[in-house]
C-alpha cells in the first residue's frame, strides 16, 4: 500500500475512534455537519489565495487536511447508517474520472492521439441518464447555493459545451459594452427593477468575459477585495500614527495614503514560488527550560502562537505553519536576534503593552508608533517584532 493509502486508512480509523469516544463527533449528523464543510472549504480557498501570492504551501497543506477530514467524517456518518463508507467514495470518483476520460483511459485514434473532449457533455448526460432515467439540461450540476459569479461562469462553460457560445473575446467584450450602455439608461430612468435587471447583464457579462480571460471573475473579485482591505487598513494606520482620529479625516488626506498604499503595492516584487525547502522549525539549547517555558507560555499568545506537544524535555511553540523548540542545554554562544513580521504598527503597540504588563522586564526598545519592537526572552534571546518587514 501507499503512504497515501496507509495515510488515509489511519485518518479513517481515527474517525471510527472519534465517534465511538468523543460525545461531540458523536452528537453530530449530516445536518449539523454542514456550515463546517462550508467553513473548511472557504479556508482552503483563503490558503490558495495566499500561496497565489507567493506566500508558503504548508499552511494550504493543513486545510487540505482539515477539508479532508470532512470528507471522511460525512463517509464515516453514512457507513454507521449503512448507506456507503469511504472506499465508496473514492470508488465512485475513481470511476467517475476513468469514464469521463476515455482519451486516457480508452481507446486512442488510430495516430495515438487522444480523442477530443468535445464529447464530455455526451458523457455526463449518458450519466445523468443512467441515474435518474433522463438526461436532464446541460446545465444541471451548478449548484445554486454557488456564488453568483462563480455560477454565471460556470453556467455559460457549460452551454459553451454544446456550441452555445460567442466565437471570441472581442464579441464578448462589445456584449459588456452594450449592456453597460443599457445599464445608463436604466440609470437615468431611475426605475429600480430595471436598474436591478440591467446590472445583473453587465455582472453576467463580465462572468462570461472572464471565461474568455481564462481570469475567474470570483478569484479576480476576491483578490480586488483583499487590495482593498489592505490599502483601506493602511489609511487607518497611517491616520492613527498621524493622530487623526477615525471618521474626522478629510477625504483628501484619505486619497494621498490611500494612493501611497498603492505605491507601496506596485514596488513590491511579483509573487514568486516559494522554495521547496522553507524554514519550518528552529530548536534552541536554552540553560533554564522552566523560566523559558514559562515566559513563552504568556508570550506566545500574544503573537498568535499555541503550545504544542513535544517531548518530556521540551517546550515547543507554534503558529500552524513555523514551530519553535526550547530543549535543555549549555544556551546559544552569543545573543541572536530573530525577527516577526507584524501585520500592522497598530499590532506592535499592542504587544508592547501587554508585555509592559505581563514581562516588564523583556522590553529592550521599540513602540510608540514606530511599528518595530525587540525584547528578550530568559535565555537572552532577542525577539524583533516589525510591521513592514519582510
């Protein structure tokens, strides 16, 4: 067997284990099971986003693993009622795909080319049939609780399967024009259904021509919104640093930090793939476990980190994705400095005065609207706490 089959087999077993002991997976059915597949997928989705942005795997690994989880969970909840387990699933996906590809899994034509893929359409409605007695539309299988965007796009691929579709970008884009010329009108005659019907074309417009783009009008969206928060987030930074309480800025001196937030975007460097190997744990010898234990297991919190289970020697420290580890030992040589990247110079305050009040004496420096903070653990480790570095 695989890692993966064993891998999977264990996470199976665990599950068993969990809803014959644990009275809270126990307690649960498909029903209440549901808001938690819709969490786990929206992290999922957030993790994609960030590795997107050149940010790191291992965090998306985890909520792949937690997605997972629900899969199984839902496998394990139908097993007990005698419906399927999960080798049902993985049974029925398996056939699924070898089906629906028969240009892999099939015959080939007679150069050993794979057969087009024009025939998909044919296949699921083959499906369809089988299932249910009838072929059912082409349509069928967006679901509607989907995000509007999302299922425009989807519902517009679908059709195009079939030869329902413009032949390229330039007619779609002189569709979005026409509509938005139509939306004007329904503008100026300020009637509210047609304001309401005529947005919806232009947004279903810009769905179809974000198809043509190969650019999903949901990812594009979303990562406009991510720009916005972070540009927004930044003119609330720079007007506390300048002493402009919220809400009594002027509209102008909003327009120049917000136009520095773009600044700052455009300089930065386009996202790259992180390397296969990236830092994820540091272990440090330390002279006094117990007073290191005990600093981090007040500090840490502060920044977003939990302890972790480690050996009977160890104090280790994690944030999901990075793990520090303090063992018994003669202690570092010289004084190191490690740096955090804080998400915002409001944060670094903060930490500065919750250590001002739980470990006065580990401050060194920093604060006070600068967005850089050092302090100092027992073993003389010096911490650096600093929004905008990277």
């Amino acid at each position: 067997m695989s890692a993966a089959g064993e891998q999977l087999d264990r996470l199976v077993e665990i599950m068993a284990r969990l809803r014959a002991d644990c009275p809270w997976d126990r307690e649960q059915d498909i029903r209440s099971m549901r808001p938690y597949l819709i969490e786990e997928a929206f992290e999922v989705v957030d993790e994609m986003d960030r590795v997107a942005q050149g940010g790191p795997w291992r965090a998306l690994c985890e909520e792949h693993g937690d997605l997972l989880f629900q899969i199984v969970f839902h496998a394990r909840i139908a097993e007990e009622l005698g419906e399927y387990s999960m080798a049902d699933v993985s049974a029925a996906i398996s056939d699924k795909l070898t089906s629906r590809h028969p240009h892999v899994f099939g015959e080939k034509q007679a150069d050993g080319t794979p057969q087009p893929l024009a025939n998909w359409a044919k296949l699921k409605a083959e499906e369809r049939k089988k299932k249910t007695g009838r072929e059912g539309s082409v349509l069928d299988g967006v679901p509607t609780g989907a995000p509007a965007l999302m299922r425009a796009e989807r519902l517009t691929e679908k059709a195009s399967r079939i030869g329902f579709d413009w032949s390229n970008v330039q007619e779609v884009r002189a569709k979005v024009d026409e509509e938005l010329r139509e939306l004007d009108e329904a503008i100026a005659s300020g009637d509210r259904d047609a304001l309401e019907h005529e947005l919806g074309d232009v947004l279903f417009s810009l769905a179809n021509l974000a198809r043509f783009l190969h650019t999903p009008a949901e990812d594009a969206l979303r990562m406009a919104i991510r720009r916005f928060t972070t540009r927004f987030q930044h003119i609330e930074t720079a007007l506390r640093v300048d002493g402009v309480p919220l809400g009594e800025a002027t509209l102008e001196d909003m327009g120049r930090h917000w136009q520095a937030a773009k600044k700052a975007e455009k300089a930065l460097p386009p996202p790259t793939r992180v390397p296969r190997a990236p830092l994820v744990a540091l272990r440090f010898p330390v002279a006094d476990l117990a007073a290191q234990r005990a600093f981090w297991d007040t500090v840490a919190p502060l920044l977003g980190w939990s302890s972790e289970r480690g050996g009977p020697d160890e104090a280790v420290y994690g944030d999901g994705l990075y793990r520090l580890t303090f063992t018994p030992g003669a202690g570092l040589p010289s004084p190191a400095t490690l740096t955090f990247g804080a998400p915002s110079a409001v944060s670094v305050e903060r930490l500065r005065t919750l250590l001002e009040r739980t470990s006065p004496g580990s401050l060194l420096e920093g604060g006070g609207g600068t967005g850089r903070l050092t302090f100092q653990d027992p073993a003389g480790l010096r911490w650096e706490y600093a929004f905008g570095s990277r």
